[in-house]
C-alpha cells in the first residue's frame, strides 16, 4: 500500500474529529507590538492542544517526532525551524520542514520558544493536510459562530511530544519540553537565559555577562533583560537571589 493510501484515511479522521469540537477548538491569532496594538492580520487557527490529541489518539504517538533544526530570538519573538517524521510501514520519513514563531511576552523568552516549536510542529503537519480549515479560511466563521456545549474543558495551547529517537525528541506528552535556554543547576533564574548565535553567557558572582558578538546582538540581549555597563564594558543581566 502506497505511504498516501495509508495516511489519507488517518487525515480525515484526524480532521474530522477536530471539526466535531467546533469553536471550542479554535482560537483567534494576533500579533501585537509593545503597546498592544494589532500588528498585521488576525487569522484563526485550532487550539494546538486539540490538535495534538486528536494526532495522538489516531495517528499514535509513537508514530511521529519531531528535530529541532534550528531556534533563535529577535527583537520581539523566538523563531525555531523543526523538522516532522512520520513513521510508515516501520520506517520514519522526513514529512517537511517549517519555521515557527512567537512573541516575546514579557520577557519570558522560555515560553516564547515554546510556542515557536508548537507553531513548527502544527505547521509541519498542515503539509499532510492536517488541520486544512484553518488554511482554506473557514474558522473565523466558526470562532464568531455558536457551538454546541462539550463536556470537554477549554484546551490551552501547548504541544505533544514524539517518542524519543534523538537527542532533541522526548517522550509525548501533553506540553513540548524544547531545550532548556541554558543549562540551569543551582539558580532558578538561568531558565531565562536567551541562546544567540555568536553569544556566550557566564555567571560572575551575581550577574550573567555575555560575550562575543555582543554589539551584533545588542536587540537581541536587550529584548531579553540584558543591560549595557559602561565603566566595566559588559552587556549583563542580574542573577536572582534566592532566600534560605
């Protein structure tokens, strides 16, 4: 049997139990800038939540994963590229590679690269036809239109994990543990440490000083709590204290 003759049928179920949540498992998706106004167009999308379970309880979790390629911050957001593998007739094929974003919200930059490999993932699988509403346009009528009640509670967004194959890929679950931003052992404080390419952080007593491309990367330091110090020449960001 052909690889499209054996995911066709799990599509259109995947779909159609989506469309039977209806406007519970949708929601509407904007950018906004600093002072919160709209930036761009507002689209609407399914709740990744939704997504992931209706995925995982017909495709099986342990029949898809995910690499990370590659992740970075900007001014405003966290991008990362992911790759999709779906496992057909026991062997994993490469089903595309998307980028995906998210918005830096006050400056938590953890959770910002979170939602930009969940908005990967989900992009990823509309190459298989997942999801396809959302791309034909046919939600914003649903999200504003009236549903029936369900008995299932309001799903918030977060992503399933694959079965582990590599370094980057973990055990599915119902929320996406992308890679911490830095290595974090005895202070709480370094899961907010941003990864920029050509940047090295350290922790010096109670700061974390960053080195390398610094000026380069100025935008991206300040977006995530860095400041400049004059007399010592150094981007830094205070460590929190912890009480005993």
């Amino acid at each position: 049997m052909s690889e499209e003759n054996i995911l066709s049928p799990i599509v259109d179920k995947i779909n159609q139990t989506l469309r039977s949540h209806g406007k519970e498992a949708v929601q509407e998706i904007k950018m906004t800038n600093r002072e919160g106004k709209v930036i761009g167009q507002i689209r609407y999308g399914y709740r990744p939540q939704y997504v992931f379970d209706a995925i995982n309880a017909i495709l099986l979790p342990e029949n898809w994963k995910y690499e990370v390629i590659s992740k970075e911050i900007f001014t405003q957001q966290a991008v990362a590229e992911v790759k999709l593998f779906i496992r057909i007739a026991d062997q994993w094929l490469c089903k595309g590679s998307q980028i995906g974003q998210m918005q830096i919200v006050k400056e938590n930059v953890g959770d910002a690269y979170k939602g930009a490999i969940t908005d990967a993932i989900q992009k990823c699988f509309s190459l298989l036809s997942i999801g396809t509403d959302a791309y034909r346009g046919l939600l914003e009528k649903v999200y504003k239109g009236s549903s029936p009640a369900s008995t299932r509670p309001p799903a918030q967004p977060a992503a399933v994990q694959p079965t582990p194959d590599k370094k980057e890929q973990k055990t599915a679950s119902t929320s996406p543990d992308p890679p911490k931003i830095q290595p974090a052992k005895d202070n709480q404080d370094d899961q907010d440490l941003p990864q920029i390419t050509g940047v090295q952080i350290q922790r010096v007593e109670n700061r974390f000083i960053a080195s390398g491309k610094v000026f380069e990367k100025k935008e991206l330091l300040k977006a995530a709590g860095f400041r400049w110090d004059g007399p010592s020449k150094t981007w830094f960001k205070e460590a929190a204290t912890t009480m005993h």
